[in-house]
C-alpha cells in the first residue's frame, strides 16, 4: 500500500474533525478568556489535562484531603462531591474523573478569605475515582475517592 | 434563562455559609441530538467568581463535566451579617448572569 496517500488521508482527516468542531463552539478561542483554560479543559487525557492545569509536578498522595462522593451513584449526571483539606495556604483544587472524555471537570482558586472545602456536582461517564488536586503552599497534593455508576439506577 | 439563580448566605456562627445554585443546561458538546443525529453544540459555564463586598473571594473554573443546574457550596471568613454577596458567571457562548444575596 502507497502509505504516504494514508498519511494524507489521516491528516485530511483530522483537519477536517477540527474544523467541525471549532464550528460547533466546542474550541473556545483561548483569547475570548483568557483566565480560561482552555488547554487543560479540552484535554482527553488525565496528564496532559493536569499538566496544563497546574504544571509538571506530581501531585503527591496526602491524607489531608477528603474527597467526599456517594460509594454508589445511580446517576452518573449528577454525582456530589466534597473536596476538604487541613492543608495550609491552599490556592487552588482541582476535581478531575480520569474516564471522562474530558478528564478535568473543575477547578475552583481560593483566596484566603476561604474555608478549605468546596461542594459540588459533577457528571461521571462510568465507574470511576474522583480525583481532587489540591495545591498548596506551591506544592501539588492529591487524594481519590471511588465511585460506582449505575446507570438506570438499577443498584447494578 | 427560564429562571434566575439561587443564592443563599449565612451566618452560620463560625463563619458564613454559601449556597447556590445555577440554572444552566451545561451542555457538553458531545450528545447528539436523537432526531438528527446532529450534535448538540456545547453551552456550558466556564467561569464563576464569588465576590464578597466587592472582593474576588472565589473563581470557579468550569469545564463540560460540571452537572446541569450547578451547585456551589462553600464557607468563607471575614463577613458579618448584611455584607452582599455577589456571584456571577459568564459561558462558552459568551452569556452572562449573576446575583446577589445579603448575608442574614
């Protein structure tokens, strides 16, 4: 087979899935917001989405921070989670579910007006952990809790 | 927007609570539309900013995994009773809304 005539294919291709999709809204321009993050919402992949939210570093394993989620949702459209830490100086927490077709749902900055702790709802495509980053102090923590999804909400 | 947002502010006796919620479709971009076949274009919040008397006390940073009608809840110091609360948003299609509370 010619492969260069596949490689112009694929490319074609791509080119053309992204023109639809900047058509349809779903690439914001990153200059509409610029506070907006573009590039870490837009992310398929949980590292790369981490990556462009808070940089290289590994977030490290804390037990300072509770993620609070149901242990079962029947509706995987609206889960409830609570994000607390007793870490200092927290500047920002980040809720990620790594299934999703965008990993990163959420990322709230805090000043120091604020209690440590935020609740929400978030949606889930399937089974999955919610995973918070949170930073503080300059430095990245994280900690997971599991949810099962059972969609119909037949207890699975 | 059918309906306005909620917002709820508290003295709750250590500090001040805030409860609210958006009413907002927060459409991924990623279903389609069942008689089409089309997809349903993504309209969603990307950004919330909780003011206290005028002072950024929290931004929000939303993507297409927040939940439809999203709720918001969180506790903040430095207030007493009477200050306003104001919280606004702004989504991908450059729609905007907000509100006001008075803490009670």
């Amino acid at each position: 087979m010619d492969t260069s005539r596949r490689i112009i294919l694929k490319a074609g291709m791509a080119a053309s899935t992204l023109a639809v999709a900047a058509g349809a809204g779903l690439l914001v321009p990153n200059t509409v917001y610029a506070a907006w993050p573009a590039k870490a919402f837009n992310a398929t992949k949980l590292d790369v989405a981490m990556n462009a939210m808070t940089g290289k570093d590994k977030p490290v394993a804390s037990a300072d921070i509770t993620v609070d989620a149901p242990d079962i949702a029947e509706n995987g459209a609206v889960v409830s989670f609570k994000v607390k830490t007793t870490l200092p100086k927290v500047e920002s927490i980040s809720v990620y579910v790594p299934v999703n077709a965008f990993p990163l749902s959420a990322s709230y900055i805090l000043s120091n007006q604020m209690e440590t702790s935020i609740t929400g709802r978030i949606k889930m495509a399937k089974t999955a952990d919610v995973v918070a980053v949170v930073k503080s102090n300059g430095k990245l923590y994280t900690a997971k809790k599991g949810v099962k999804v059972t969609l119909g909400g037949c207890g699975g | 927007m059918a309906r306005k947002m909620k917002i709820r502010a508290w003295d709750n006796g250590k500090n001040t609570s805030i409860k609210a919620i958006i009413f907002h479709p927060m459409e991924t971009g990623l279903r389609k539309d069942k008689k089409t076949g089309k997809k349903i274009p993504g309209h969603y919040i990307t950004e919330v900013n909780c003011e206290h008397n005028g002072k950024n006390i929290l931004t929000c940073l939303w993507g297409p995994g927040v939940s439809k009608n999203p709720f918001l809840s969180f506790d903040f110091n430095g207030a007493k009773k009477g200050d306003s609360v104001k919280i606004s948003w702004v989504d991908n299609q450059g729609k905007k809304g907000g509100s006001t509370a008075k803490i009670s």
